[in-house]
C-alpha cells in the first residue's frame, strides 16, 4: 500500500524537559496489556478488527475532534492485534500545520506522572487509552481491567523522510505482521520491542524489505 506524507513515582520514557506541546508529528506506539491480541486478527494480510478493535479505532480519531490542535489521518494509522500505531500532529493556535523539523521556540512546559498537562502529547495518549479502556471494559462488563501497557512508545519525527518511513511502516503493518517483533510469535523469534529506539530501527529495516520486494 502506498503512504501519501502529505496527506507512582514510575519512570518517564518521555525526554525530560521536552516540551510535547509544540507543532510536529509524533509517532506514537501504544500496546495493550502484556501484548494480549484483544482488537481482533490478521486474516489474509488485513486487519480484522473486532468490536473492541473498532473501539480502538474510533476512539483515536476522536481525538482530533475534541481538540482543535490535534490533526491525524486515516493513513497514519493502525490498530493491530495487539497494538496501534499512529501519528499525531501538533497544530499552532491558528491550526497550521508545521513542516515536520520545525518547531516553535516556547518556555518547556514540563509534564510529571500525576500533573497532566493541556494540550501535550502525553495527556492526548493518556485520554486516548482511558477512553478506549473505559469503552472496551463496559462492553465486556470487565470494569477495571487492564486493557493497556502503563505507558508507551513516542519519537519525534524529524524531517520528511522519516515521515514517509514511518508512514509506509504504519499502513503496511498487517502486512508484516508475520516479521512484527510485537507479534509474540513472529517468525524472526525477535523479543518485543522495550525501547522507542527499537521501533525506529524495525521502521527502517521493514521500509528496505518493502521497498525491495515491491
């Protein structure tokens, strides 16, 4: 498939004193509980998604409508068996969208566990789970079950081309779920990925795959 770019105390994998509340894209990997395939299956390449998958889904692009600086897009992405990937935009008051790479200069807004800040990415990713959570939960009659890892995976994308790396890798990911190091018996017997360097290393070598075997 073809990407189109324009189109308590627990510890903090943010980058401390980043401020996640500046206009960029973020490539965001969130996975559910001890990777459980709770969001349905990959049949024939395609992602199946079942009613808690189209939760999932639905609830991302929520997201965008509730708040006026988010932008996202249906080709930015994915819900898996047992994870999503997507990319969040960060828009200015005016809502216009920055080449990716330039930021707005701003006093860092720091975020703390327990202290949300408005507006920044690990609030919106925060809002987000919670909301799938509470949704999923209620149809299952589970209340209060973990349906989410404590935390997840961010990088700021830096230029164009990793944009488009990371768009290729997001749509073409049931594709590869066979190769997916989050799918717990991919055939390269890779561990899941602990670090958001991991994922960005997994972007680069399946964009090579795809791009040789297309």
């Amino acid at each position: 498939m073809k990407y189109d770019p324009q189109k308590h105390h627990r510890r903090s994998i943010r980058l401390k004193g980043y401020d996640y509340t500046q206009p960029g894209a973020y490539f965001i990997t969130i996975c559910t509980h001890q990777r459980m395939q709770v969001f349905g299956e990959i049949v024939d390449s395609k992602m199946i998604l079942n009613d808690a998958g189209k939760i999932a889904r639905d609830e991302w692009f929520k997201t965008a409508k509730l708040r006026p600086y988010v932008e996202l897009y249906e080709d930015e992405f994915v819900v898996m068996p047992n994870h999503a990937h997507g990319i969040i935009w960060i828009v200015d008051e005016v809502g216009m969208r920055h080449p990716v790479g330039i930021r707005r200069r701003r006093i860092p807004t720091a975020e703390s566990f327990g202290k949300p800040v408005k507006g920044s990415i690990p609030t919106i990713v925060r809002a987000y789970k919670s909301a799938v959570t509470y949704a999923v939960n209620a149809m299952q009659n589970m209340r209060g079950a973990a349906l989410w890892q404590k935390n997840y995976y961010e990088h700021i994308i830096r230029n164009d081309r990793e944009l488009n790396n990371v768009g290729w890798y997001i749509v073409n990911n049931p594709l590869n779920w066979q190769l997916d190091r989050d799918n717990l018996q991919n055939i390269r017997k890779l561990s899941p990925p602990e670090k958001v360097e991991e994922y960005v290393k997994d972007v680069r070598e399946m964009v090579l795959k795809l791009k040789a075997d297309s």
